[in-house]
C-alpha cells in the first residue's frame, strides 16, 4: 500500500536560514571563487563546508584529537594544527 501522507511544505523541510555579511581579504575570497568554479559548487554552499569542516577540526582538538595528513606518495604523516 503507497504512503498517501503529503509532501511536507519546503518551509519545514529546509532549515531555517540567516543572511550574513562580512568582510574577507582579497586573497582569501579568490580561492573561494576559484573552489567554486573547479567544484561547480555555489560561494555559500563552498564557505559552509569549509565552516563546518573548521568548526568539526577545532571541537574535535578540544577532546584530544589530532588531524593527520598522509602523503599518498611518500606514506608521510603530518600533524595539522588547528587554532
């Protein structure tokens, strides 16, 4: 038997969403439009992975953890440090 429940109206499915204006230096703000353009992703949808990807790396520094890169050429660990 099909679900015959609505679909439920965007406003309840979409988190809500608060505008945001600031400044960013120069160079910054073109690897944001040069990520984007490589990744055909929008502006917004590049700076709210990179905040999150932040936001996690520094709370999970908090409990003790460290982030380490691994050259896949080299099999060399590195430390990233996160402050």
């Amino acid at each position: 038997m099909a679900d015959s429940t609505p679909p439920k109206p965007a406003s309840e499915t979409v988190p809500p969403v608060t505008k945001v204006t600031f400044n960013l230096p120069t160079d910054l703000f073109m690897q944001i439009e040069e990520l984007s353009s490589k990744t055909g992703r929008t502006k917004t949808d590049v700076l709210q992975q990179m905040l999150k990807l932040g936001i996690f790396v520094k709370q999970e520094s908090q409990k003790g953890q460290k982030l380490l890169l691994e050259d896949d050429s080299t099999k060399q660990m590195r430390q990233v440090f996160f402050t």
